[in-house]
C-alpha cells in the first residue's frame, strides 16, 4: 500500500493541471527527471498500451499498470546488465541503441520492450484462431506499420 500512495503522490506532481489524467509530454518530462530519456513517441506507445478508456491520456489506474510493466521490465534489465549498468551489443540489438554507443541502457531496453508488447498486442488482434501467424491485405500491413513505430 505504501508503493501506492507514493505513486498516487508522484502522479499529482505530474498532473501539473490537476485533471486527474497525465498528458504524454507530462510522462516524458516526469521520466526525464528520473534520467530516462524517451522519445515522445515511445512514450505515446506506453500511454497507448494502459489508456483502458481510450481518452488519450493516463488516469492514475491506468498508471499504476503502466508502473508494474515498467518495475517488470526493469527487473529484467537487472538481470541482464550484470552490474554494468548498460547491455553490450552482444546482448541486444543495436537498432534500439538510440545514441549508437554500442551500450543499451535501462531507458533503450524499456523502449524495445514497449515495441514488443505493442507488436504483440497489435499481431494477437489480427490472430484470431491463435495459430501464430496472419496473412494481411495491404491496408492492414499499413495498419500495423503505422501503429508498431518507434
């Protein structure tokens, strides 16, 4: 509970409007000071993901799902990093080493995390028998590669 009203308190700091809904340069600035660099896009994608009622911006619920995908994700990147603080090209793939420094921090794993959920998320609704894979006509192609960027 205590995590909860931590959120709850960090979530009013971002809601500088007090609207009960955080906007995504809200989120980008909010993870900015906690020096993890998003693109604005990445963050539209995690807001995306969580935005249950589909307004365009992150209620608090809708936050706190975000949150337990993010510690997840963050636990996972622990793992991996070995202490470094960054994977090695030999541990991910250097297209989402946005700064092409041969290092993936926490923020770049986040964002290739962000982009499989979503791919994921976005293939499951065109798999209807659930056999793993689709067949797409041109527009559902343009569909999905308009709604899986980076």
């Amino acid at each position: 509970m205590e995590n909860i009203a931590n959120l709850r308190e960090w979530f009013g700091v971002v809601d500088s409007n007090h609207t009960g809904n955080i906007t995504a340069p809200q989120l980008q600035r909010a993870f900015s000071i906690g020096n993890l660099e998003f693109s604005i896009s990445i963050v539209q994608q995690m807001i995306r993901m969580y935005d249950f009622d589909k307004n365009g911006t992150m209620s608090f619920e809708e936050f706190v799902a975000l949150n337990k995908f993010l510690l997840k994700v963050q636990q996972a990147f622990a793992d991996l990093e070995r202490g470094r603080g960054y994977l090695g090209t030999d541990d991910a793939y250097e297209s989402f080493d946005k700064n092409k420094s041969g290092k993936f921090r926490l923020d770049d794993f986040i964002s290739l995390s962000i982009f499989l959920q979503s791919a994921r998320n976005l293939f499951n609704s065109f798999d209807t028998a659930k056999q793993g894979r689709v067949t797409l006509d041109l527009n559902q192609f343009v569909f999905c590669a308009a709604n899986c960027r980076i």
